[in-house]
C-alpha cells in the first residue's frame, strides 16, 4: 500500500494505533524472517563447509591408504633386491676364497 504525499488520510486513533501496529509488525516479521534466513543460509553454510572437510578428510585417508599400499610395495621390491644383492655378494665373497685357496694350492 503506497500513499502519495499529496493524499491525506484520516484515522481515528483506534485506527491509528491498528494501522501502526500492523505496519510495525510487518516490519519486525520481515526483519525476523531475515535474519532466521541468514541463520538458515549460515547454517546450511556451515554444514556444507562440514560435508567438504569430511570428504577432504575421506579422501586424504583414501589416499594414504593408497600411498601405503604403493610404498609396502616399493619396500617389498626394495627388499627382495637387497635379499638377492646380499645372496649375490656372499657367493661373490665364498667364490672369491675357493678360488684363492685353489690358486694357493
């Protein structure tokens, strides 16, 4: 309801008063909606900015769990190597002596 600044309006006070009333309690109403709007609008915030630090966090785990597999098997190749590098050497080393000692005989 729009009044134009060259119309007067009468109103008894009982009508006064109603008329204030309502108009103040369309304001405060649209305030309230407002801000439980902005309460909801920050919660839904909140609560989605929760959902993607859960799924980071899932994902990060994912992916250390992967990063575990990878290096348990890098460690398992790493160590089949050494195994067979020792084993090399010592035969190397034992073959070394006996022909050594063969050579000395």
């Amino acid at each position: 309801m729009s009044i134009a600044s060259d119309t007067v309006y009468c109103f008894t006070a009982p009508q006064a008063r109603e008329l204030w009333r309502v108009y103040t309690e369309r304001d405060m109403w649209k305030e309230k909606t407002d801000s439980a709007s902005g309460v909801i609008a920050q919660r839904d915030t909140i609560i989605l900015t929760q959902e993607k630090i859960i799924k980071s966090y899932e994902r990060t785990i994912a992916n250390d769990s992967i990063i575990r597999q990878q290096d348990a098997a890098l460690y398992s190749a790493i160590e089949k190597k050494l195994k067979r590098q020792k084993l090399f050497t010592r035969g190397f080393q034992g073959s070394t002596i006996l022909l050594l000692l063969l050579l000395l005989l």
